[in-house]
C-alpha cells in the first residue's frame, strides 16, 4: 500500500507526526517498545517554550568553559570518558555556538517553537482538553545582578522575535508567586509561554485523537530494518514477525542513533541527560507557573500530581548509570526557597537527544522512503506538533509556513 508510513517512536514526537500525516489521509502505524510517552516525554517540565530559541551553545558558553572544566557546575556536569569518546561531535556543539552562527539557528527555532505553539492549542482545542493548558507564562529568577545580567543575549533574543516578557523586581515577583523566599532580586516572566499539568497525559491525549480517528499503536520491539527490491522497508521484530510499508519515520529520540547505526546511517548525536523528581504541594502555597531559578540550575514545575523538579545536564553515555547528585543539589535549594512538600513517587532519569547546532532533523534521508524527526534537544515536548507537521508537509510534497532548510538531514550527510 503505497499511503502506509510506519512511525517508529511513540513519544511526543512520534504520536504527533502520526497525527500529522493521519491528517493528511495516509494510513498510519505508531510503533514502540512501550507504551506511549514513557520516556523522554514522560520527564520533563512541561513548558511550551515560546521565548527558549537561543540554543545552549551560544557565544555565552565559551565564557563558561573555565568553570564548567572543574565539573563540579550543578547545571552541567560531564563524564570524562564521554567527553574523549565523543569528542567529534562536541566539538562541532562547541564550534557551532560562534557568534555568526547563533542568530540563524535562533531563528529557526523561534520560527518551530512559534508554529508548534500555536498548534499545540489547536490540538488541545480539538481534544476538548484544554484543562490541561496554563497560559499563566514562565517566570525565571535571579539571585542577583550579575545572574540577571548573564541573560542579557536571552533577552536580546526575545526581543529580536518579539516575545512578550516583564523583567521583574523583587517586590514584583513575590506579587506573581508570593510563597516563594524573598531572596531573589530579578526576573523575568516570559508571557507569551504557556505549559501543561501533565506532558505525558497530553502526548496520550494526541495518541487517542490518532486512534479515534483510524490509527494504529503497536507495541513492539523493532530490531531490524531493511529495504526491499521493491524499495519498500522491511521492519523485523523480536519476536520474528515482519511489517512491510512504502515510508518510515524515524522518530526515536535518543535511541535514533543506535537504531540508524544498524542501517549504516552514523547520526552525530550526544546525550544531555537529567532527572526529575516530584514533591507534594506545601497546602496553601500554590505555585502558579513553571520558575527557573538561574542559580541553582532547575525547574520546579506544578503537575497535577504535585510539583516537579527537573535539573541540570549530564553529559554521558545513554545507558550510564545515573547518580542523582545534580537533583539531590537541586531539592536542598528548592527546599530553602520554595514550597516544597515530601517526595512522591520515584525518581525518573532519561537523555535528551542533542546534534551539533541544537536543531532536529525534519525531513527525508539520502534513501528512498525513510524520514527523520529527532534530535529535540529540551524542546521536543515544545516543538512536537510543529516538527510533525513541517515532516508531513515534506512527506506530501506541500508547501510549508516555516523554512525547513535549516532542519534538513541533508547537513550531516544523513
């Protein structure tokens, strides 16, 4: 059947191109390992953040390098030995974050950031699930002066793309969240963000909007993938069956690199790993919106489980084993300054995928049939819907609002 696409990949990412292409009348089957959105797009901060296109490599981080070399930054930490293996590839992170290169790949992202925004309220609207979304913004604080000032390039950044923000004093920001400590001096409400209760219940609820509508989720484990002399893609699984389709979608975060080194395709791909860990609401100090706080290297996010820490970066190998220091660092400042309750749960720990510019690929391979989503970063939650539908355009020869050049697969050979 020359409509089937088979999506590999059932997060964030994954579900939305399926949507996306469902949209568009191509038959369409959703493929992963576990269940929908138990990954990468269960941990994190839930922000769709309109107002986070300067990417992390960025002239900034040159002026970083100095400290960060003793490993001890709480929001950034590295292995060693990850660091010499995948010197190549970080290199390029680094050489990509020179001043003439920075502002053009802001600008794709803001461009990718904007679109999926708007069509993440249009698939929440759809869904009848608008409960879900808080257009209360995105407050970052600052500790101090010299802290505020270290966002001066975010900040030229926002304005360049016209995102909406209120700098904040002290007085201004215990007006916005009046139950945190009184120990920051600025900050920096992004307005024109919003975010959700539950990122994964959100991913679930475009996975039911893809079944409702005719859509098919397997839950399997793919293997292997071959083409056939008919140029169609052969997909083995673990348990010996085959599913055959004219177009195949990869679209699996992190474990994209490993599954495109068996099909001789070498993705650049590092890993930003982190954490999360959930606490209950202290009863009558709400916190009302994702804050960042600058200087201890976090997000604290209200869910509707309770309230969510997610920290720094760890540079490491996928499979690690991870060492919860950067959130035990995180909760003891948290819990100095915020309304935290105990904990909740278990902790969770995953790895963001990241390629040399911070952007993804969004578009088609060298070979015939095979397309690429992935390479998110800490945006694919925010840049989902956006992503998937600059994919399917491509997929259907259509136009797009959104210049996908700077996402093409074609910059790393692929």
């Amino acid at each position: 059947m020359t409509d089937t696409v088979i999506v590999l990949g059932a997060g964030i990412i994954g579900i939305s191109t399926a949507l996306a292409l469902q949209s568009r009348g191509r038959q369409v089957t959703l493929i992963d390992r576990q269940a929908a959105a138990r990954e990468t797009s269960y941990g994190n901060a839930g922000v769709i953040a309109l107002g986070s296109a300067l990417p992390l490599n960025n002239p900034d981080l040159f002026a970083d390098i100095p400290a960060l070399l003793g490993n001890r930054d709480m929001s950034l930490r590295y292995s060693p030995a990850y660091l010499l293996k995948q010197w190549h590839p970080l290199l390029n992170f680094l050489w990509s974050g020179r001043a003439g290169n920075t502002p053009r790949r802001a600008e794709a992202l803001h461009q990718l950031l904007q679109f999926s925004s708007e069509r993440h309220k249009n698939w929440l609207n759809e869904s009848a699930q608008t409960r879900h979304l808080r257009e209360t913004g995105w407050l970052k604080v600052y500790r101090n002066r010299q802290q505020y000032e270290q966002s001066t390039r975010l900040r030229r950044t926002m304005d360049q793309h016209h995102v909406h923000y209120d700098v904040l004093d002290g007085a201004a920001i215990a007006e916005h969240e009046p139950h945190i400590a009184p120990v920051f001096s600025h900050g920096l409400l992004i307005n024109d963000a919003s975010s959700v209760d539950n990122p994964s219940a959100v991913a679930n609820v475009y996975l039911e909007m893809f079944l409702d509508k005719g859509g098919h989720f397997v839950q399997r484990a793919i293997n292997k993938a071959s083409q056939t002399v008919e140029r169609q893609w052969r997909l083995s699984a673990d348990d010996g069956d085959e599913l055959h389709c004219a177009q195949l979608v990869i679209a699996l975060g992190p474990w994209s690199r490993d599954f495109l080194d068996r099909l001789a395709i070498r993705l650049p791909m590092i890993f930003e790993r982190g954490g999360h860990r959930e606490f209950q609401p202290v009863p009558d100090k709400p916190i009302k919106r994702p804050i960042y706080d600058a200087g201890g290297g976090f997000v604290l996010t209200p869910m509707s489980g309770g309230l969510r820490l997610t920290c720094g970066v760890e540079l490491n190998e996928q499979d690690a084993y991870y060492k919860p220091v950067q959130l035990d660092h995180c909760e003891k400042i948290a819990r100095n300054d915020f309304p935290v309750g105990d904990r909740t749960g278990e902790d969770w720990h995953g790895s963001r995928p990241t390629l040399p510019d911070s952007l993804p690929v969004i578009g088609p391979s060298q070979r015939r049939g095979l397309w690429f989503n992935t390479g998110h970063q800490h945006l694919g939650f925010s840049t989902a819907p956006g992503s998937a539908e600059l994919l399917a355009a491509q997929m259907l020869g259509e136009p797009t609002s959104v210049d996908v050049q700077a996402f093409s697969p074609s910059r790393f050979n692929l």
